[in-house]
C-alpha cells in the first residue's frame, strides 16, 4: 500500500486521505470515472508542458 505523508487532495477529513491504493480504488470504482487528484495534478502538468514544448517549436 502506498501511502504519501503530503497528499495533494484538499479534502484533508476524507478517510483515504494519504492512502493512494484506497482513493484509487475508490474513484476508479465500477460506475465511477473520477479521476484522483494525483491523476488530475499530473494530466495537467503533462498538457501544460505540451502547450510550452508546441509554443516553442513554433518560435524555430
């Protein structure tokens, strides 16, 4: 079990807070499509660094 002393979800009284393998079950459960906010956090890093690796290849 994976569990992370600086989770990065705000809802800080959530019992899965801190428990990666519990809140990734329980977003990713059947009849559920949330995303984790890990999964959220990194989808927009990797669409940020995207955006800036097409701006720059535009500029050449």
């Amino acid at each position: 079990m994976k569990e992370r002393k600086e989770c990065p979800c705000k809802r800080v009284h959530c019992q899965r807070h801190g428990d990666c393998e519990a809140c990734w079950d329980h977003h990713h459960a059947p009849g559920k499509k949330m995303l984790t906010t890990c999964e959220r956090l990194r989808a927009k890093e990797e669409k940020k660094r995207a955006k800036e690796e097409k701006k720059e290849g535009k500029k050449k």
